[in-house]
C-alpha cells in the first residue's frame, strides 16, 4: 500500500456521525487548564467527552531561594510562580527516577510574627485547608480598642482585600470574628485581623489557607 499510494496526495476521512474532537490535557485526558503545558487533540463518541478540567498540572508559589512552598511571610520579591505535575504520592519514587520536578511539601521556614493576645486568629490553623462555611475565631481587644474588620484575599499577596461583613465596634476575646462563605473559591487565601485603635494604629494578624 505504501507503494502503491507514494507520490500520491493525502487523502482525508470522513469523520462518522456520533464523533467529536476536541483538545484535552495530556496525560490526564481531561479539559485543559491555563496551567496545562501539554494539550493534544483526541476523538470520543459524544457523551463520552470529558467534562472535568485537568487536576495533574498545578501552579505553586515557591521561594526562588529554598525551593520550598511560600507562605505569606515570604518576601514578596522572593516567591515565584512553578507549574508541576502533581502525582498520587505512592508514585512519587517513579517520578523522582523518571527525573520528573515535584512540588515541594514543606512551607518555607521565614518565621511568621511575634503571637500577639490581643489580636489574632485561632481558626482557621495557619496553612490548613478549609471548604464550604468557616468560622473564623480569635481575639481583637485590647488597650483603645476602637474596631476590626476580617478581609481575605486570594493569593499570597492579594492585590484586592475583600471585606467580610461590616467593622465590628465591640471587642471579641477568643470567639467568633467572622463567617467566611468560600463556596466557589479555590487555591490560597489570606485572611487578614485588622484591629484599628482610638487614635488609627491599626494592629493586624494574617494566615493563609488553602480553599479545597
């Protein structure tokens, strides 16, 4: 055949009915993400085609310096953005002998500020992972106590804070500061205390989670 045919121009198919293609993400066949390097066209029997974005590839902020996750204590001039592919951890070993880069699961070790009593949050935990309805608790009292207000920002350094609910003129001491509602959200946030004093000072404690 491939005598027969040489010289002769390609000849296409036709495509039967019940066929579609479309571009995925490879290896995971699945809808292709910004983060997604790799996107391949495949053909499927309709009702067939995938429609669940890729969860291989992933965007990390890292520290250009250790190499490890950055929190949002690390300077600002120092995180940088990595795509990784992201294995089951049973596969990790395969991936380090097939000279795959993997994430870092280890945050960076620049020390977070000094604990203050009179303003801070308790919960969520410092680098946890939160879903659905969250209760955010803490303290915000102490000497001149005039306000606060919780904001949250997506990111590690959020470029717009957005406030939940309104500022709060009566003092919390370990309750409940705010309700957060993160349905629709996802990736990392910050959560922001800010305690303003009678004379403006403003006193602030912030965490970061990750939104599953």
């Amino acid at each position: 055949m491939q005598a027969a045919s040489q010289g002769l121009p390609p000849d296409g198919w036709s495509v039967p009915q019940g066929v579609a293609t479309m571009n995925v993400c490879d290896p995971s066949g699945l809808l292709p993400t910004s983060d997604c390097p790799n996107i391949v066209s495949e053909v499927f029997l309709n009702g067939n085609e995938p429609a669940q974005a890729d969860n291989l590839y992933r965007k990390f902020s890292v520290n250009k310096e250790t190499g490890l996750l950055a929190t949002v204590f690390t300077p600002p001039q120092l995180v940088e953005d990595k795509v990784y592919l992201v294995v089951p951890s049973d596969a990790r070993k395969w991936a380090e002998s097939a000279g795959l880069e993997i994430p870092p699961d280890s945050y960076d070790a620049i020390q977070a500020p000094q604990f203050n009593p009179s303003v801070n949050i308790r919960a969520p935990a410092l680098f946890s992972e939160v879903s659905g309805n969250v209760k955010i608790t803490g303290t915000a009292a102490g000497a001149d106590f005039s306000y606060y207000r919780v904001q949250v920002g997506k990111g590690l350094n959020p470029h717009e804070w957005i406030q939940l609910g309104n500022d709060i003129i009566t003092p919390v001491e370990s309750g409940v500061l705010a309700a957060w509602d993160t349905k629709g959200l996802s990736g990392l946030y910050a959560v922001q205390l800010q305690v303003v004093r009678n004379d403006q000072k403003v006193d602030t404690a912030v965490i970061q989670v990750t939104i599953k």
